[in-house]
C-alpha cells in the first residue's frame, strides 16, 4: 500500500441506493481544488464509471479496502451547496433512504454523467483471428470500420447476452473495452449578429444605406436591426431577425461577407417566461387583505411557519405578492410550490407581469437541459430567477440565500413522493430546510390538513385568517343531490340528474362556463361480460383493465399493460361486454350527447401528457374558447376561472368511500376546493354535489364550510384509533414474484419487530392491490406514539433489515420504507 501520509482521500455519495458513502484517493494537485460539493467521476463495480458528490475531504484511509482513485474532477466550483448536503442528511434519514437516492432525485439527470462503454479492436495476427468464432469473428470485422456499444454489438451478433463472447476476445487480446464519459448538459447556443463597428457612426451608416439601395432585402435587415432604437453595439438573434424583416439565411450571409455584420454564438436559457410588455402596477389590498398582511408580518417577527387560512377567493396570492417584494428587496431568494403543475401557468403569469425576468419555474415536465439551466440560475444566485415557482422537487434545488418559503395548497398529499425513495413530502422537507436557512415558511389553504391546524392549536405555528371573498363575492351556494331518488325515479340521463341538467342549460344561457369534477379517468374501470360476468384482468397487476375510449383499448393504470378493446368475451366469447362505473372520458361523451352545440374540454392525466398541454387547455378555458371543463383532481386546485358560475360533481361517494383513515378529510378539502372554483367575480356561484348519501356527515359539513366540525370529529377518531398527528406512522412494503417469499419475509421482519415494540406493529397484510408488474405485495403498518423515540425505531428497523438481507432467501425480496405515508 502507497505510504498514507502522503495520500488524500474524499467520501463521496454515489447515485446509488447505497447505505453509505465510499471512499477514493485524490493526487496532491487535485485536492486544492476539491471541496464538499463537487462533482467527480469515480470508477465503481468492474466496468461502470458514475458521477459522485464529493461530501468529505480528508487523509484518514479506510481500514477494509484499498481505495481506488478517482477518474477526474468535473467542476471547478461547487454544484451542490453546503446547506443541501446537510439537507440530503437530513431526508435520508428522517424518511428513511439513502443520500444517494436522494442525490438522484436533486440532480438534473443532465449533470450525472455516465461512462459510455465502447468495444475497440487491437490490432490481431492470423493465429489470433482463426481462434475465434463465427460471432466473435463477425464483431472483429464490424470493428474495422467503427468502434461499437454492447447495444449495437447485440444487433449485429442477434444475442442478448454478448458479454461472455466480448470477455474471451479480451483474453485473446483482439479487443477491448473503452469508456467514454458523456457530459450531458449541452448549453443552448444561438446565433447572433452585430453591426460591424464602423457602420455604429451615423455618416457611416448613413452611406451604407445609400450603397444598399439596389439590395432592398438587405437594407431591410438593417433596418429591422435599428427599428428597436437600441444600441447599434448590441447583438440580435438572427432567427428573429430574419422574421423581423421577413429576408432569408442568404441575405444575412451576404451581409457578414461583405463585413456589415459580425457573427458569433451566445448562449440561450432554454426556460424562458412568456414576457410581459408592461410590468403591472401593485394592484390595491382590500381592507381585509391589508389586516392579513399586517398579521402575517407580525407572525412571522415571532413564528418561523405561519398558516395561512384564506376561503377560496378571498385574494391568497395578492397577499403572497407583498410578501415576496419585500424579501426581493431583502435580496433574498423565494421559493414558491405548488400542489401539481397544472397550477404553474396561472400563478406564473401573475407572477411574470409583477416581477418580470425575476420569475424561473421548476417542474417534471420541463427537459433535462431547461431543468439543469434553472438548476445553475439559483445555484448563482442569478436574480433573473429570485422567484422559484414549482410543484414539489423543487425545494430540492440548490438555494443561496433562501429568504421565504410559500407552500400553496398546503393540504394537498401531490406534495407527497411515493415512488420511487426518496419518499419525502416537500412541505414538511421545506420546514426543514427553512429552519435550516433561517428562512420563514407560509402554509396556505382554505382547508388546512389535520396535523397542520394541530400545529396551530399547539403553539408550533403561527395563525392568520382571511375570512371573506375579494371585492365582497359570495361564497358559491352548494346543494346536496340525490342519486338514490334520481335512480328510483328514472330521472338520470347517463350520469346526470335533471336538476344538473337544468343547471348547466341556465348557466350556459347567461353566456358562463361550467366545470364538471369525476375523480377517475378513463371511460370506464370495468369491463364485464353480461353473459358469465368475466372481467379483463391486468396479466401483471391484481386489477381490472380500464377502457380508455380515445385508443379504444383496456389499460392497466398501475403498469401500463394495454390489449385492444375486444369484440367478444375472452372467457365465453359471446359478443356480450358492457362498461361498468364512469370516467372523464364518458362523462365528456355524455356531455356531448346533452349538449351537442357547446365545445367541450377534457382535463386528466391522459390529455395533459404534453409539456405544454396544461397550459393550452386552461388558455383555452380562461379565453372562453371551451364552454364546459371535464376534469379531475386537476380542476379543483386553485385555478382561477372569472366566468365559472356553476360546478357539478358527478359522484361523491367515489372519494368518501376511499379506504383511507384520511378520506373524510380528502374529501371535505377536495370538495370545498372544486365548489371555490364557482362564482369567483361578480355573481354568486352555485354547486350541485350528486350523492348517493345526502346524509353523510362530511357532505354536511361541506354544505355548511364546517371545517371546526371536520377537524374535532377528525381528532377523536384519530386519537382513538392512533392515527396521525397524535401517532406517527412508518409502512414497510414487501415485493416479491414469489408469493411464499413475501409471505415468509414480512412474517420474520414482523415478529422481529414486535420482539421490541409489541402492539405498535400492524400487519402483515396484503394492500387493495396485492400483486403489481408480477411483483406480490405485502406491508407493515409500524405506529409510533409520543412517548416512543422515533429515532429509535428508526434504528431498530434499519438494524433488522441488516438482518434481513442476510437471510439468503430474502435477499431478492425488495423492502421499500415508507415514513408519513398518508
């Protein structure tokens, strides 16, 4: 071994579920520059080189292995913060996971370069070629021309295993393998043009407008150039040039031949907000705003987390805005997030016309590279992007000088990651991260979630109400229908009562919109056969297939199995098959049946996979292009219609009758939500809830806006039954193909467990959905009281499934810990 005095180590964090951070040796020269933060490329395994995170610089050599050396050094300054480092800690470890499954979750998949593995040939005598075989042979010959991945080799050879044969012609010393790192992250570069110098003078200008008078397309180049009445030193973009003054590519050439223009390439930000031609002015707070603001402000001098309690419509976002100009002022960065990214086009908009460039938004739906750029900005503390609009992986990047954290629709569980680890939720992860930045946390909702309003009662948070609709609007008025007697009367028509009918039929006259909520997509989720009652069952899920009208096929919404829509039953063959239960999609049909004149719109998963199909639909909607919104979740959470006086529900029960100790909360907030949506402007709205239990008392309490009621019944119960906030709770999910295996494995994980904390473990049992993509499922429901030290079990569970993955028959059993899952 080197002598240890002389050597420098770091521990990195590799993008791998790995329970701890590995060790690698660094030359003199490379540690200079090496800080917590940086990104290398280090070789682990036998043939894969991965990006790491460079947490420890040290000289300490670790005592069970040799430690390899690290292939290079990707950055010359840090790409993950000081503060997210602890951050990654802290959510490895509070939820359970690894840093490194965390680090994969952060990073931009563009900033994790990965080794490309590439076969080469050496140069090889006859005696060497005639060893080989008629496979190893035919790779030898395609090597002559062109190095090749494993992928193309595969192609070429037509074996899916192709390893074994590249292996022995390395031993024969007629190939080998070469590794390629790919940096991913390409900057966007367009090309620009300048007026050349000399012309910037106003006589020598003058005359190069005189010698283009026989070039009249080139002359109108240049006057597109100077049309702005901007400095004649800046750049222009030449795509835009060229539609400016309608010329072509040659016209452009021809001027940066002749030395008129200079050409070169700048960088571009791929996520670019729609500019606003005039910043609007502050719009005037109500008096009951301008109180909030006050109260707010004062909470927060006392409470780093603040509820803020609004009634839907009462101006939330206004107040937000005063917030956000005074940390702008403060030169602080401003985290805003939101439940799902539907919400980002409307809250962005109004950002953008207040604060201008100053506005980047984050979310899934944006590319690799457009992701990575947003990454950079707040990483430089660029203030074009001190305002972060996102939905929940946002409070993962990479803040400087975090001043206010805005969590919208605090109780909305999209906040919650549920696959895959790390599973955190980004309201609770934001607290923390606040605290830790010395920032300050807003928490909105008109419904507040249990465990939030519990905080308040408890002194943790702070409390500010807003108790009336901006401009004095009243709430909308909500009416309970009943599908028992529509059923008993014969008065439905699909779906829907004649009192939803009529409804709509007065709304669409007086020229308003509507909305109509079904939270379950599709067509229909069953398929059965009237003749022996066969269901399509899903051949990798324990699921019914669901007919999805549009592709006319039966999808599995777990794995995405599909067949086509079959003409007879698969089981008796008798061309009997009917659809049973209703979706988006069917509603949307029936929708047209009733009203075939009215354009209608459809907002679910399925018609929104596009990037920008969100934003297209709810444009579409906003400018009263669509007449009637169909849609689920999506269209209740916050989005602001002026011309909405009417929202149906088409069926309640579905959400009341969700086996969740949380559905009677879910179902208060989701339905106080979509009624918010109705009569937002001048006229009071109305909202028709159809039901087949008028008299549950949830729906009661939605009738009235009771939440104090929701939230006491809400309490009993819960402390009763131990749920949470009184009780935290921790599920272990077990997945196996075999189905003894998880039986066995959960049984053993279980007993363990209870050795040490009897009573507070539930299960094992199989979840509604027990088998999903051949994977048999099994889980554990572990409660853990005030009393009891979370940490602590925390350890004990870790401990075990060290245990655990020593048992040779467990070990291709996966274990997936999951902690708040609800």
């Amino acid at each position: 071994m080197k002598n240890e005095a002389s050597l420098n180590f770091i521990d990195v964090i590799l993008p791998l579920a790995l329970p701890k951070t590995y060790t690698y040796s660094v030359a003199e020269d490379e540690v200079a520059t090496l800080r917590p933060g940086f990104r290398v490329a280090v070789p682990f395994g036998k043939q894969k080189i991965y990006t790491a995170v460079v947490r420890r610089v040290h000289q300490v050599a670790p005592q069970t292995y040799e430690p390899k050396s690290i292939v290079m050094i990707l950055d010359d300054a840090t790409v993950i913060t000081p503060d997210q480092l602890k951050f990654w800690k802290w959510i490895s470890e509070y939820y359970m996971c690894t840093q490194g499954e965390v680090l994969r979750a952060s990073l931009p998949a563009a900033l994790l370069i990965e080794s490309q593995n590439s076969i080469v040939k050496c140069e090889a005598t006859q005696e060497q070629l005639d060893s080989l075989s008629d496979s190893q042979f035919l790779i030898y010959e395609a090597l002559q021309k062109q190095n090749l991945t494993l992928e193309e080799i595969s192609k070429i050879t037509d074996r899916k295993h192709v390893m074994p044969l590249i292996v022995d012609m390395i031993e024969k010393k007629v190939a080998l393998i070469h590794q390629r790192l790919e940096e991913k992250f390409k900057p966007k570069k367009v090309r620009v043009v300048q007026l050349e110098k000399k012309y910037q003078q106003e006589k020598k200008l003058q005359e190069l407008f005189d010698d283009l008078e026989k070039a009249p397309k080139q002359k109108r180049v240049l006057m597109a150039l100077l049309s702005e009445g901007k400095a004649l030193d800046l750049w222009h973009e030449v795509s835009q040039l060229k539609e400016q003054a309608q010329a072509s590519s040659s016209h452009i050439k021809s001027l940066i031949d002749k030395e008129i223009l200079n050409e070169s390439y700048q960088e571009k930000y791929r996520v670019l907000i729609r500019k606003v031609q005039e910043l609007h002015t502050k719009k005037e707070l109500s008096p009951a705003q301008q109180q909030v603001f006050l109260e707010l402000e004062k909470n927060l001098e006392n409470q780093s987390v603040v509820l803020f309690e609004g009634v839907t419509a009462s101006g939330k976002t206004e107040v937000y805005i005063r917030l956000i100009e005074a940390q702008l002022k403060a030169g602080k960065q401003i985290l805003y997030l939101l439940p799902e990214i539907s919400l980002t086009s409307q809250i962005v908009s109004r950002l953008a016309a207040r604060f201008g460039d100053q506005v980047l938004v984050y979310h899934s739906r944006f590319s690799i590279h457009e992701r990575t750029e947003v990454w950079n900005q707040v990483l430089e503390g660029s203030p074009e992007g001190q305002i972060i609009v996102g939905a929940r992986s946002a409070v993962l990047l990479p803040f400087l000088d975090l001043g206010l954290v805005i969590v919208d629709e605090e109780h909305e569980n999209s906040y919650k990651q549920f696959d895959p680890a790390p599973r955190y939720h980004a309201r609770d992860s934001a607290i923390f991260l606040s605290q830790q930045m010395n920032a300050k946390v807003i928490l909105g909702s008109a419904t507040p979630s249990i465990e939030t309003s519990e905080n308040v009662r408890n002194g943790k948070y702070g409390w500010v109400q807003l108790k009336e609709r901006y401009g004095g609007v009243a709430l909308p008025h909500i009416e309970l229908v009943d599908l028992k007697e529509a059923h008993r009367k014969k008065t439905l028509t699909g779906m829907f009562t004649a009192t939803l009918i009529n409804a709509i039929k007065e709304t669409l006259e007086l020229g308003k919109q509507v909305i109509l909520f079904q939270n379950r997509r599709g067509y229909a989720p069953i398929l059965e056969c009237l003749s022996c009652g066969h269901s399509p069952q899903c051949t990798q899920c324990d699921v019914s297939l669901t007919y999805h009208q549009t592709q006319n096929q039966l999808r599995c919404h777990y794995c995405g199995y599909h067949i086509p829509m079959p003409a007879q039953c698969h089981a008796c063959g008798m061309a009997t098959l009917t659809t049973k239960g209703v979706g988006t999609q069917q509603i949307e049909e029936q929708v047209h049946q009733l009203f075939p004149e009215v354009t209608v719109g459809r907002m679910d998963w399925d018609s929104t996979r596009g990037k920008w199909d969100f934003d297209k639909i709810i444009e579409a909607f906003d400018q009263e292009r669509i007449q009637i919104l169909v849609g689920t979740q999506m269209v209740v959470k916050g989005l602001d219609f002026k011309n909405v006086l009417l929202v149906g529900v088409i069926n309640a029960d579905h959400v009341l009758n969700f086996p969740d100790f949380r559905a009677h909360e879910r179902s208060y907030q989701m339905l106080c939500q979509v009624a918010g949506r109705a009569g937002r402007s001048d006229q009071k709205g109305k909202v028709l809830i159809q039901t087949f239990q008028p008299d549950h008392p949830t729906l009661k309490q939605v009738l009235t806006h009771d939440y104090q009621g929701l939230f006491e019944v809400q309490k009993k119960e819960r402390q009763s039954y131990r749920y949470p906030p009184y009780y935290r709770m921790i599920r272990i999910t077990f997945k196996s193909r075999q189905f003894e295996t998880v039986n066995t494995a959960s049984q053993w994980f279980s007993n363990v467990v209870q050795q040490t904390y009897k009573g507070s473990v539930l299960g094992p049992a199989f979840p509604a959905v027990a088998r999903v993509r051949n994977y048999y499922h099994k889980q554990l429901l572990v409660k853990i009281d005030h009393e009891m030290n979370a940490k602590a079990v925390k350890k004990l569970l870790n401990r075990t499934y060290v245990s655990f993955q020593a048992i040779a028959a467990f070990r291709s059993t996966r274990v997936n810990f999951d902690v708040d899952p609800f």
